[in-house]
C-alpha cells in the first residue's frame, strides 16, 4: 500500500539515477520531487517519465525566482508538462506571477517561506529582518497565500502555525526537514519525525536522504509511511 502523502526525493544526480531508484522504490512511493539539482541531468525527462509513462505524482522543485515576467513565462511552460506541484520563492510578486502562468492548468503554486536549512543566524547574514523565525515563515506564508499560492512550503515546526492562518483554508502545507525516528538529522536544522509533521497540519511530507540513501529503499518508504497517523 502506498500513500500519497509521503513525497520522496530523488535528490540523485541525473535522470538514469533517478528511474534506477524509482525502480527499487516501486510501488512503495506514488509521490516524487525533482529539484534543481537535477535539472541539468536529465530533471524534466524523469519528471515526464514518472507522470506520463508510470503514473506517479511528481513535485518540481525548482524555487523559481525573477522579475514578474521571466516568472510568468518560466510557469507557463513548465504547466504544459502536467506536473502536479511547482515551488517558487514566497515573495508576493513572485507568487502572484506563477499564478498567472500556471492558469488554466492543474499545476499547484507552492510558495517557500524559509528554507528548513536556515536558522536565525543565516537570516541575520542574509540582512533578513530581526524577529523570530517562526513568526517571519508565517507572516510569509499568509502574504504568498493572500497573492494566490496554492500552498507553501514550510519547516514541520511551523505548519501548525501555517495551519491556523484564515489564509490557509483549502491550501496546501508541504513539509520538507522530516526525518523518520533514529534517522540521522543532516544539514536540517527545523525538523520533525512524520508523524508530528502530519499532526501539526502538514499535507505532504518530504523525506530525502533517509530513503535513498538505505540499503532497501523502498522498505524505508514503507516504515516512514507506517510512522504517519492514519488518513
């Protein structure tokens, strides 16, 4: 049995990687991202391979980010390809752009709040505004939400925060920093286990490393899909 709520992430080098894992995954995942990391090996092929020729769900993660045009333009072409999720950077402007883009298609607008690698110090290197963390990833979540994101992607350590916005009636919450219980914590530094991630109103969640990098990936799938609280 699978269960679309667990997303994982093919964070391998190139396309021939990437169906190779998803072959050992089989039936185990339904759900995939694709990220930049990808995209000049192959990024967009595996995409059209998942969906189109395998029936999978697929989450492009490509945190797009330019003028209100190059935006637009980048969503528009990108929709053409029926890709379920496409993530941009949360800035209203930005939000606002891939919403005119992707119309007229079913791709969802998921917009980034903070990145789940940042903590308080990054922030202050980066000039972002003094305050806590928490209350800037929510305050941005609100903002791209009232410009017309579909959902946002946050920390598990504020999707319940998220949750409890009037912005978020009907939307998406999409939890990237889970790790499994015992599961080592790597550059993630606002995580949670599946579990708690769910129960704090995430939708999805989406867990990397801890699945592609286990000897039998798709038994790993399978145990953190067993961690989530039943649907």
């Amino acid at each position: 049995m699978t269960d679309d709520r667990l997303i994982v992430a093919l964070d391998v080098p190139n396309v021939v990687q990437g169906l190779a894992l998803a072959d050992r995954i089989g039936d185990a995942a339904s759900f995939y991202k694709i990220g930049l990391g990808m995209l000049t090996g192959g990024g967009f092929a595996l995409a059209n391979e998942l969906k189109h020729e395998r029936g999978k769900r697929v989450f492009l993660d490509m945190k797009l980010f330019d003028i209100g045009a190059t935006v637009e333009a980048a969503v528009r072409g990108i929709a053409q390809h029926g890709l379920d999720f496409l993530t941009v950077h949360g800035d209203p402007q930005v939000v606002r752009a891939a919403a005119e883009g992707r119309a007229g298609t079913d791709t969802k607008i998921l917009a980034v709040t903070i990145l789940t690698s940042l903590d308080r110090a990054d922030l202050d290197a980066n000039l972002i505004r003094p305050g806590d963390i928490a209350e800037i990833t929510v305050e941005r979540a609100a903002r791209a939400l009232a410009a017309g994101a579909d959902g946002v992607i946050a920390s598990p350590q504020e999707a319940a925060l998220i949750r409890a916005l009037p912005e978020a009636a009907g939307k998406l919450i999409v939890t990237p920093g889970v790790r499994p219980a015992g599961a080592a914590v790597g550059d993630q530094k606002r995580i949670a286990t599946p579990q708690r991630a769910i129960a704090d109103g995430a939708d999805h969640i989406v867990v990397g490393r801890p699945i592609w990098q286990a000897d039998d990936p798709a038994a790993a799938a399978r145990a953190v899909i067993a961690e989530l609280p039943q649907a």
